[in-house]
C-alpha cells in the first residue's frame, strides 16, 4: 500500500512526539527523585572535631553533618552554629570558631532540631619572643628604674597583660622585683632577665659608684658630759647635692684635742677632760671634702632627780622596789655612784628603806621622795588591799629573728576577776644574753635560742615563750685586695672578714668553715666570732680559700667567697 507523504510525516511526527514525552517524564521523574532527597530531615547531627583548644585570638573550622534515619549524610543541609559562651569562644555562621578570652564554652551544630556539641578550651596566649626596654642601661649604686617588658606571639602581636618573672643575675649588684622595678646596690654588671611562657627576654645593666661632693654632720655642737659619749651624724651628698649612703664608705675620723675627745674610726667620739674639740670627718676617696662639729665637754652635776615608777598602786605589806635616775646639765644620766635618799611624808601609810624598797603599811595615799645632793623628786602612790588574781602574757608563744623586737601584752586580773591598770609589773627575762625585756613588754632578741619572758605584779606570775631565730647569713665579704692574699712561706697571718645578711647588716659568732682546694700549700680557719680568717703557709705556691658559713644543722648557708692565697719564699 502506498503511503502518501502528508501521512508519512504525520506518523513521523507522532513517534517524535512520543519519544519527546518520554523523555520529558523521565526528566520530571528525576527531578522529582531529587526534591524528595532534598527534603529529607535530619535524624541526627555531628561535628568534627570531637573537640578544641586554641589559645586567646587564634580560630578554627568546624564542620557539622546532618544524617538521615538510615546513617546517610544529607547534601546540602543547612547547619546553625552558636556558642554557649561568647565571652570566651563566638562561631560564625560557617562553623569558624574564633577565641575570646580563657576559659571553657561548649559549640554546638543544629539541624531539624537535631543537634550536636564540642567542648572548646581557650588557653592564654603563648609568648614567641619576649622584649626589654631598655635593653641596656647603666645606674649609679642607689638609683631605680622601671625597665618593660613586652611579650608577643609567633605572629608578632602584642599579648597584652602579660605577665612575667623577673630575675637578676646577681642581687648583690642589682635588685629587681617582680614588676620590673630594679634598684643598684654596688658597682658592676648583671643580667637581668622577664621570663614569660618559658620564653626569656634580656637587659645588660651596668652599675657604678656614687662620687661624694659634700658632707655634713649634726648636731653642729654638742655639750656632753665628762667619759660620755656623742656619735655625729654624718650625711654624704654626691655632685648634684643628693643624699647618698655612707655606708661602705670609708671615712677618716680626727678630733683637734684628743686630750678633750677622742674618736673612733667610725665617728662616736668620746669625752675624757673638761675642753672643747672639733670633730672632723672626711670621705678616703676625695680628701678635699671635710665636715665638722663642735663638741664641748663638762663635768657632771646633779639637776634633776627622776623616779622612774610614776604611778600605780602598792598592795598592802607586799614590798615594791623604786629606782631613780639622776640627770645633769645636758640632760645625760650621770653614771652610777652617787648617793639616792629615799623618804616620805606619810610613815604611818608606806615604809621605806635606804634602797627604796617601799611597802604599804596602811590603806591610803602617800609620797616617796628620792634625794640627792640637795635635788628631789616625788610621786604620789596610793595603798590598796585587793590582791592581783592572774597576769596573762599574749601571745603565749611567738617566734622572732635575732635583732629583732616583738610587744607583749600583760593583762592583770584581781582577786574579783577585773582587768586592773594600775598595777606595777614588772618585766623578766630566763636569759639576759638572749633577749631583754623593757618595762612595756618590748622584747629585744639578742641571740638565738629560747627564753621566758615572765610578767609579775603584786607576786602574780605570766609568762610567754620567745623562741628567737638566727638571722641567716648572705654574705660573706673578705677584706682583702682584689680577693687576693699574699704571706711567706712557714709563717700564719690573717685577714678579716665581715658576715652581713641580706639587708647588710653584721653578723657575728657564726660557724665559718674555710676550705683550701691545695692544703698542701696553705690552710686557714676562721674565729669563733667569724671576724678573723687565720692562714698558714705550708710550701711555696698558690691555692683558693673557699669560706662557707654553715648553721647549726649543718648545712650551707648565704654564698661562699673565695680568696686566691700566694705562699712566697721567705726573704733571706
């Protein structure tokens, strides 16, 4: 049969037709395959990592998955951030987690209401490299500064309160505490280091000497009694007319008439006849500078009389003992020897004795007069008949360095259980070379050890145990050349030492162990009062003394010196 060309191409048109629809309902079929896949929701979320640490200002990403209910992960869904502390990490909205400040916070990743959460830490920033400022500096002994320090991190930004530890290479030279401050002790060089993160930044600082211009002393005369003594202040200024310390100086003492005073080397001069003297001073190192003063001494006469026992109150027939000082005319105590008469104008109330020994006799109020070369003085005491129950010291116990004071408090109870005032007490000590005890309770440690310190009124007992601690020792500094000692051979000399503690104070009476790295060459000891150094030359050559002072457990204490010994041939 034959097919016209209309119908052929009707037909053919049809078949694309269908095959045009076909593929267009595949496509719809697919695309929808796609929508359904795209519309899924979440069963569950995670994020990676599990978890983070990062220091202050550094980020990290994050990434959070959603899955659906058979484990797969679903393209393209939409995850929300937040942090549970923003003031310590904040997230952005494409999951990169950014530090604030340190501490803890918890991130978490939402989707579908489904959500999953990391533990963040912020840690401190690390310093790469830690600065000074100045980095080099000299300061005259006594002056301070303020040196800087910055510290950054490895990508060079400033970490701002940073905080550091601050050292010195030798505090002996340079002291620096921790904020930085450094104050010059005694000419040299030292290190001084701000260590942050374990990462060290250092200052090279060089001190020196202070020149002396001037000097004073004061008072510009004093009137003192014939065998006192008067010590002159002395004040060094430098150049610039600012106060230095004298101390380490070495400063030449004279009198003009040693027949009216005579001086120590370290300026307390001492009166023996009638006279006036001038007292001179004059720095070692500049002979051209010089002060003076003007001392005049007089023999003592009686011008006051002085009962020291002002008030308080005597118990009925329980003695009490009063003493009297005598003054002269430069109101200076006059030594002991002269003659004190005890009396009273009320017998019949109070009894004394030539000693002054004073007892109640009677209830009342009576006066005790002491008398000497026609000068007298007076007090009014009065009698009482209720008896002191208690004295109580506080505290009970309490510990304090050699050289120090520490106040007791006495409470005194009567027979009724009252706090009474106004009865004498008077103050004891179990050892005199150990502490003393003034008649306020102030106890002066002398020397280390252990002492009762007792409290009495009207026979009523209270004491405190004063455990009293020796001051370590710091240094010791030999007085010798350029650390340097030179003796012949067969012979022993010695040179001096000083024990100072960390304030530079003198310490005495310590054990000083002196060692020598040739005892074949030379050998040395040192004193019991740790002043002296003995040296023995053995043979001919060289060896170092090392000096340690070792404390009562026997063990190392302060810094060794060492001092170079030359034993040379005996001169022929």
């Amino acid at each position: 049969m034959r097919v016209s060309a209309p119908i052929a191409n009707i037909r053919a048109t049809l078949r694309a037709t269908r095959r045009a629809t076909t593929t267009t309902l595949a496509l719809i079929g697919l695309a929808g395959c796609l929508d359904l896949k795209a519309t899924v929701d979440a069963c569950s979320v995670s994020v990676a990592p599990a978890t983070l640490t990062l220091p202050v200002n550094s980020s990290s990403s994050i990434v959070g998955t959603a899955f659906d209910c058979n484990g797969n992960s679903i393209r393209n869904k939409k995850i929300s951030y937040s942090s549970s502390n923003s003031a310590v990490a904040t997230v952005t909205t494409e999951g990169n987690v950014i530090a604030v400040g340190v501490g803890t916070a918890s991130v978490s990743a939402v989707a579908d209401g489904k959500s999953a959460a990391m533990p963040v830490t912020v840690t401190p920033e690390v310093a790469a490299t830690v600065i000074i400022n100045p980095s080099v500096l000299t300061l005259r002994r006594t002056n301070t500064r303020d040196l800087v320090a910055t510290a950054r991190t490895s990508q060079n930004t400033i970490i701002a309160n940073g905080t550091f530890r601050w050292s010195s290479s030798n505090s002996a030279i340079l002291a620096v505490d921790q904020s930085g401050k450094v104050t010059a002790l005694t000419p040299g060089t030292v290190v001084v280091t701000a260590t942050a993160d374990q990462t060290v930044g250092s200052a090279n600082i060089t001190v020196t000497e202070i020149p002396i211009g001037s000097c004073t002393l004061s008072p510009a005369s004093s009137k003192v009694t014939v065998s006192q003594s008067v010590q002159p202040t002395l004040v060094v200024r430098d150049t610039a007319n600012n106060v230095i310390p004298s101390q380490g100086r070495p400063i030449v003492w004279t009198s003009s008439n040693e027949i009216v005073a005579t001086v120590s080397n370290t300026g307390l001069a001492t009166t023996r006849k009638a006279g006036t003297t001038t007292i001179t001073a004059s720095p070692a190192e500049n002979a051209q500078v010089t002060c003076s003063v003007s001392l005049e001494a007089v023999d003592p006469r009686i011008v006051q009389v002085v009962i020291q026992q002002r008030t308080g109150s005597l118990r009925l027939a329980i003695p009490r003992a009063f003493s009297a000082v005598l003054l002269d005319s430069t109101n200076t105590q006059v030594p002991a020897g002269r003659i004190i008469s005890w009396s009273t104008n009320t017998p019949t109330v109070i009894g004394i004795t030539s000693a002054g020994i004073v007892t109640g006799l009677s209830l009342g109020t009576a006066r005790v007069i002491a008398t000497s070369e026609g000068i007298a003085d007076t007090v009014q005491l009065s009698v009482t008949n209720v008896p002191v129950a208690t004295v109580t010291l506080s505290p009970v116990q309490v510990s304090v360095q050699e050289g120090a004071t520490t106040q007791l408090r006495a409470v005194v109870t009567d027979s009724t259980g009252r706090e009474v005032f106004d009865r004498p007490l008077e103050w004891l000590t179990s050892d005199l070379t150990k502490a003393t005890v003034s008649s306020t309770g102030l106890v002066t440690a002398i020397a280390a050890g252990v002492v009762s310190i007792g409290a009495t009124a009207e026979a009523r007992l209270g004491q405190s145990t004063v455990i009293i601690q020796q001051t370590p020792v710091d240094t010791i500094v030999a007085n010798v050349t350029n650390a340097a000692f030179t003796l012949t051979r067969g012979t022993t000399s010695a040179f001096a030492i000083t024990l100072l503690d960390s304030r530079g104070n003198t310490l005495r009476n310590r054990n000083v162990v002196v060692t020598s790295d040739t005892p074949g060459v030379t050998v040395g000891t040192a004193n019991n009062q740790s002043t002296l150094v003995s040296v023995s030359g053995i043979s001919t050559g060289s060896a170092t003394l090392t000096l340690q002072v070792v404390n009562n457990n026997n063990q190392n204490e302060g810094k060794p010196t060492q001092v170079r010994v030359t034993v040379a041939v005996p001169t022929p």
